[in-house]
C-alpha cells in the first residue's frame, strides 16, 4: 500500500506492531489497536472475557494505557439466539471495567459465523513507548503466562481434555495483562510484545529480525499449562502452530535434547497470552519478583539476549 509519512506517527504498520501510536502531544500520544475473531470456547459469556482481555493487550504490549473501546459484532442472527450475543457483550464488558475502560460504541453486521472483538484506544508518553524490537546484549527475557492454550483448545475440540486443563487454559486467556505492564512501565525496559497466533518462538523472531542481535531460550525454564505435554504428545497440535513452526524454522537452532513436541509447544498459537518483555539483566529478578508479589504467578525468566547467533534464537 501507499503509505503516507507524518511526521507524529510514532508506530505504523510497516514494523508489525502490536499497535499503531500517534503523537498528539510533546506528552501524549494515542495507542490504537482493533482485534476479533471467531468463538475458541464454547461458553458465551467466557467468549466475550477471553475476547476483550485479547484486544486489550496490545495496548498493554506498548506500554499504553487502554482508555476507550468499541464492540465489533457479526452475529448470525437468523439462527442463533440473541442472548448468546447478550452473554457475549456482558463478558466483554466485565473485562472491560476490570481494565478501568469505557465502552463508548461498536457496531454490528449479521454474519453466517459469529465473531467478536473490539477496537481499544489507550495513551502513552511518547518518549516510553516500548515496540517489539530494541532488545540489548545481555537483556533477560520475561513471559508472563504460561504456553499451551492453542493445543488445549485442540483437545477441548476433541473432547479429550480434561477440566484442570480446560479451567486453567480459560483462566490464563481471560487474565488481563495489565498488571504485568504496570509492573513493566515501573522500570525502564527495551522491548515487548504480547504472545498471540505466532506463539513464543514465533514472535521472539518478530523482536529479532533485522535486529543485530540473537536469543537464547531456556526450554525447560519456559511455563505451560497442565496437560500440554500430554496433548502435545497425542497430536493434538492446531494447524496454525505447525505453520508458525514451518514459516521460522531457519531462524531456529535447536538442542539435540528439545524433542519436536517440546518445539511445537514453543511455537503454539496462542490467545490472549502474555507478555514477552526485554529487561535489563540487573533488572529482571526485581521485575520477576514484583509480578509474583502481584499476583502474575505464571512469569519467568525464559531466555536471555545475545550477540551470536545473529537473527537466530537457540533453544537449549
Ligand atoms: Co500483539
Ligand atoms: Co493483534
């Protein structure tokens, strides 16, 4: 596309960001994001949280403040109740006020598939924008959910997984992460980006490519949901997990002991997963240790910034 230079425009859609930001103000600028998508639980009113918590996130990715937001709406109205769009709107909305955010507005067209999501606009200064690249030598990298969401549905689909996993998938899905970028906007960070389709590995390559320097994934240090391992190893893998593996297997060198499940769950697609942030190494057990204290349970330290291999992320 032909795309128009401004001088305010902080963020555009050339570097495949979490979200576009413009500048207003030498003090402020705007955060905007847009995300919806089709039912990954069956529950409406749990579709609707896991929905808003998603769309939320890019903003909290950039280090944002979400302040207003609008529903986006196809409804199959001719063959399904209306309440299920009720339960839908109620769960969003509840996510919503749990962020502090107004829903001003939306729209809604009819659909054969139902879908749901929102636009966010939040605020952030323009000088403590955090993108996803600018990650340091040294750095350490911090997750702040643990993986497995994408193979779970996959089970939850097949009817073979069971309600421990079920539970504590739709609870990570539905955390907000804004407790975790708070905590991230307390200290200076050099990069972030929340975990969604591309899974883990899949948008570590996004904060590396065209960078000058390389990671290190600490395989075993990388959190996941109960019953992952086990559905991983039954093959119940989503389709988009194996593309993102395929599309960023020449940036991946792998440990002889990192078995090809254990690969898959690295680059499992998630949804509304958590963030990836880039800190400081003298900072990261302080910032590893405020999220626990503030109840982000599932952070760890995963991995670490290098200068060899260049463009390359090593999982050990
Ligand atoms: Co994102
Ligand atoms: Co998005």
């Amino acid at each position: 596309m032909p795309l128009i230079s401004d001088p305010n425009l902080i963020v555009g859609i050339e570097s495949a960001e979490d979200a576009g930001v413009y500048k207003l103000r030498e003090d402020l600028a705007i955060v905007q994001t847009l995300d919806f998508f089709t039912p990954i639980v069956d529950d409406p009113y749990t579709f609707g949280q896991v929905a808003a918590a998603n769309s939320l996130s890019d903003v909290y990715a950039m280090g944002g403040k979400p302040i207003v937001a609008m529903n986006i709406i196809c409804f199959p109205i001719q063959k399904m109740d209306i309440s299920i769009l009720q339960e839908i709107l109620k769960g969003g909305l509840q996510k919503l006020r749990e962020a502090g955010v107004l829903l001003v507005g939306g729209h809604s067209v009819e659909d054969n598939e139902l879908k749901y999501g929102l636009s966010v606009t939040g605020t952030v200064h323009p000088e403590k924008v955090v993108t996803n690249k600018g990650a340091r030598i040294g750095d350490k990298l911090i997750l702040t959910k643990p993986l497995g969401t994408g193979i779970i549905n996959t089970a939850v689909k097949g009817g073979l997984a069971d309600e421990r996993s079920t539970a504590q998938s739709i609870e990570c899905m539905i955390t907000l992460n804004k407790k975790a970028a708070e905590l991230m906007m307390e200290m200076e960070v050099h990069a972030c980006t929340d975990i969604t389709g591309f899974g883990l590995l899949g948008h570590a390559c996004e904060m590396i490519e065209g960078e000058d320097v390389g990671m290190l994934i600490y395989s075993s240090a990388v959190p996941v949901l109960p019953g992952t391992e086990e559905f991983a190893a039954m093959g119940l893998i989503p389709g988009g997990t194996i593309r993102n593996r395929d599309f960023r297997l020449p940036m991946i060198e792998r440990a002889a002991e990192i078995s090809d499940e254990r690969l898959l769950i690295l680059f499992d697609a998630q949804t509304s997963g958590g963030l990836l942030i880039s800190v400081p190494e003298q900072k990261a057990s302080v910032l590893l240790k405020r999220l626990h204290q503030e109840g982000v349970n599932g952070a760890a330290i995963i991995g670490e910034v290098l200068e060899q291999p260049k463009g390359k992320i090593m999982i050990r």
